[in-house]
C-alpha cells in the first residue's frame, strides 16, 4: 500500500491540482502532510464576485440551473472512486464509508434537478373581489457554506445543489482539517460548468483557511444566508454574529444521539444497528450513537454483547479491505476522549495516527460526561425500567439531533415518534440513529442550532419567500374592510 502523501500526490494529479500552497493537510492515517492550499487572503474580492456570479445567475431558469447540477452529478459519478480515496486520506473515514458520502453528493444532486422544476409557491384566495394572492420563491443571494471535517463533502453537496437550483451563488470555507477534498469538488463543478457553457466563473468559490476566514466571510452584509456545520461552539460564535447584521443562519451542530433497546427489541437488528452507528466514522458522525439506553430485563446480555463486538473490530488503515474503523482525525481527538475515559485503550495501527478501541461505559443517569458530545468513539450505556424514563432520558441533554428505539411494540414505537416523545429532529425505528437518506430533512432541535438541510422541503432556506397580492378589478377595496374616504 502507497504512504498516505504518495497516494495524495497521484490523486491530487489525477484531479490536475498542484498541491502547493501555505496551509497544509495532514493525513490522520500517518500524520504526514499530504499536501497544501492557497489560504484565501481576499474575503472583500470574493464577496464581490460572489455577488455579480449572484447577479448573473438568478436570470437563468431554474429547470436550466438543474442542469448544470444534472451536469456536476455525472462528473461525481465519474470520479467517485477517486474523490472518496482523498476523503479517505484526508479525514480517515474507510473507504466503503468515503464512497457512501460521495454517493450522497450525487444522490442530492439527483433530488435537487428534480427540485429544479418544482419551486412550487401558492396561490391565496383574497378577501377583496378581483383580487389575487400569490406566494413565489426568489433567488436570494450569495450563500455561505461553512463545513466540518467529518463528512467533508456531502455536506457541501447538500447545500450546494440546492442553493444552485435556488439560483444562488455559493462560497465554500470547508474545515481546515481538509482542504484538499473541496479544491477537487471544486475542479468537478469547474468542468460541469464548461459543459454548461455560460456559467459565471465565480458561481462557485472556495475561501480556504480557519475560523478567521470564516469569520470574516460571515461577517459580510453580502452572505445573504451562512448555512454552517461544526461544533456547537462554533454556532454559538457564529450565530449572533449573523444575527447582528439580519442575515440568515442555517445552523446544523452537535449531536448527543441515543438508541432505546426496549424488551421486545429484536437484539440481532439492534446489535447490528449499535455497531454502525457507534463505530462508523470512528465515533466522529453528528449522529454517533452517544447513549444506549437499555431495558434492564436485557441488559446485561446486551452489555455482554456490545463488549464483543467492540474487542472485535478490526481497526486500521482505512484503505485496507476488512477494517471498519479508522483513526481518529488527530492528537486533540485523542486528548478529549481520554478526558472522559481515562482508561481508553489505544491500537497500533499505523505509526503516525492515532487509532482507539471503541470504548462502552456504563453510568447512572444523569451523568456529567453522558450530557456532553466527546467527538470519539464512546458509548454510554443507561439502564431504564419504563418507557417514559428512557424518553426522558433521550430527551434529557441539551442537544437534539438524532434518536432511535428499536422495539417490536407498536405502542412504544408510535409514542416515541409521537409530539410527546423524542425531542429530535431525527427519530427513527428499528434503525440506528446514524446515516441518514439525502430525501428528508435532515437537523436537530435545541443546542443542535434548529436548521434543516438536505431533502424535504429544506430548499426554502435558500430562497426568498414574496407574497403579492394582484388586482384585477376596477375599485381599490382596502383589507380588512376599510373606508379611506377624503
Ligand atoms: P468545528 O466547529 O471545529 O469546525 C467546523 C467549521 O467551522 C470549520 O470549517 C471551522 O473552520 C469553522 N469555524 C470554527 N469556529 C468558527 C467561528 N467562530 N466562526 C466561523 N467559522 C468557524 O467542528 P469540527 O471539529 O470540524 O466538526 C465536528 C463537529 O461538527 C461536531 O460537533 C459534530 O457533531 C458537528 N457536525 C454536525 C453536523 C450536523 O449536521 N449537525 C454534521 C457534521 C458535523
């Protein structure tokens, strides 16, 4: 197998980029820097020209705006394999996992052509005769799109094919942590763009750097809507930022994410389900099972399990055949989960990265690390005897992104899904609470920032909404019956 930097090398020629710039990216397979970006120096210059691609664009019919993303859509069909061997490289997910996130890249640009022709608005009926109320949705202008290193292309591709058929402009600060990944989305989209033909130059522009790139970007009365992904440190920074000058946040943050085991619960599913979403990208997915919230009646042959399960994942580099967890993204990962699990068990893997066994911890609720989202792979385990205490439980943190029970009861199913059930955004059955379809809407309540991204009808976040009311009559009635008679 190549180094991490030499296989780097091959892909970033393959995508005809250089690889040369003043901000590194290291690979957490080895630790090695693998290759470097130009960091952006002119937020005032793409701010600009965001605007004027912004201008441009919102001229052009929506079902034609589909088709450049039709268009960018084959080109990561294309090169799925190559772009998901970067994501790989870059922030250590397995490959079958890197290739999952690119399927969601195409899946959403699948979605957002169909959604190109069905900008639906309303029509109203008026309380005055010969009159007509109508809702439309406009373009709304330069989007920015701040992303995280866990899913460090889907989550463009989420906002990025939407605000395009919404007939936005789009500047991208993707996370430091890997730059390389967007400078090839990039080269994709560029020649999606040539085979459109016309499309402004600037209709898609990546800002490389860290937070105070993102700042700036953030700060500038021309992002018309800062759609960001990160921490919830990073949203609360940011959100009142925005605020201060009216603009629009979509805010998608941190999760603490349970499953409920319920008696009736069939145990080889949820064995299955606990594993995908515990381990799968290392435990770094906003929607990482955190919480495993189990009846008492079957816990401990659960526990027992999980313990196996966890001893047996094969833990490596990403790249090899067979290995379901990779490194995790980097030294400070490893110093938080330590943090919280003292005795958290490292594996020599590959000299360089830092590679853990998946840890499972059982506590009493409430418990003060539980309540937290550590960015590793740690598993809680809560026991519970009623129902309504395990929701409560479920309920019981400050964020609200993603849940799930798995049950065979139709009852508890139906009150968990139910008003008076899970507080999330996202509650599933009989599924783990990780890896969701592109076709719903996809964020969480409370400290998990409220937005919705991806399917549904999420694209409205990229729009402006217009109410007209039109007369068509002789006479000039005033609503609510008024008389304005000199
Ligand atoms: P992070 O908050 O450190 O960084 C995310 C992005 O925000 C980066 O691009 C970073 O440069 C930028 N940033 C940081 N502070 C900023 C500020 N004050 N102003 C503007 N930009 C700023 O997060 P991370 O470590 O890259 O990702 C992990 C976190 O992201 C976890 O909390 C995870 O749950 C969350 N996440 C949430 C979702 C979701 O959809 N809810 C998806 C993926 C990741």
């Amino acid at each position: 197998m190549l180094s991490p930097a030499a296989e780097a090398s091959d892909l970033l020629r393959h995508f005809g980029l250089s690889g040369s710039g003043g901000l590194d990216s290291r690979s957490p397979i080895d630790g090695a820097v693998i290759g470097s970006v130009d960091e952006c120096t002119d937020v005032e210059g793409i701010c600009a020209a965001a605007q004027a691609a912004f201008l441009a664009w919102r001229t052009v019919p929506a079902p034609r705006r589909g088709e450049l993303v039709r268009l960018w859509g084959e080109e990561l069909r294309r090169e799925k394999t190559a772009l998901a061997r970067l994501v790989t490289l870059e922030c250590g997910k397995i490959l079958a996992e890197a290739e999952g996130e690119v399927q969601e890249m195409i899946d959403i640009c699948d979605f957002a052509v169909g959604l190109s022709r069905q900008l639906y608005g309303l029509t109203i009926v008026s309380e005055r005769p010969d009159h007509r109320m109508m809702e439309q949705w406009h373009p709304l202008g330069p989007v920015l799109v701040i992303s995280a290193f866990n899913f460090p292309v889907a989550v463009f591709a989420w906002n990025a094919a939407l605000a395009l058929v919404c007939g936005n402009s789009v500047v991208w600060k993707p996370s430091e942590k890997t730059p390389l990944v967007a400078e090839a989305v990039l080269v994709l989209l560029r020649r999606a763009a040539e085979r459109f033909g016309g499309v402004p130059e600037t209709l898609v522009q990546v800002a490389q750097g860290g937070r105070e790139v993102g700042e700036a970007l953030a700060d500038h009365s021309r992002m018309a809507l800062v759609s960001a992904t990160g921490s919830t440190r990073m949203g609360r920074e940011l959100g009142p930022r925005v605020a201060r000058r009216f603009g629009r946040v979509l805010l998608e943050l941190g999760g603490n994410n349970a499953m409920i085991v319920a008696p009736s619960a069939d145990l080889k599913l949820a064995e299955r389900g606990i594993l995908f979403s515990a381990v799968g990208t290392a435990g770094q997915r906003c929607t990482t099972l955190r919480r495993l919230i189990v009846h008492e009646s079957i816990a401990d042959q659960l526990v027992a399990r999980v313990r196996e399960l966890f001893a047996a994942v094969n833990i490596g580099d990403p790249r090899e055949p067979g290995v379901l967890m990779g490194p995790l993204i980097d030294e400070a990962a490893w110093t938080s989960m330590q943090a919280v699990v003292p005795d958290a068990e490292q594996v020599e893997a590959v000299a360089g990265g830092v590679y853990v066994r998946p840890a499972l911890v059982e506590v009493e609720w409430p418990d003060h690390r539980a309540l937290n989202e550590t960015f590793a792979p740690i598993l809680y385990l809560v026991r519970y005897s009623e129902l309504d205490q395990a929701i409560a439980i479920n309920n019981g943190v400050r964020q609200g992104l993603s849940s799930s029970i798995f049950t065979t009861d139709l009852r508890e199913a139906e009150r968990f899904v139910s008003g008076v059930g899970s507080d999330c955004g996202i509650a599933n059955v009989n599924i783990g609470p990780s890896g969701a379809e592109i076709g719903g809407a996809f964020g969480g309540e409370k400290e998990t920032g409220g937005g919705r991204e991806s399917g549904s009808d999420s694209w409205k976040a990229y729009m402006r909404r217009q109410t007209n009311t039109v007369n068509y009559g002789n006479d000039l009635p005033l609503a609510q019956g008024i008389s304005f008679d000199p």
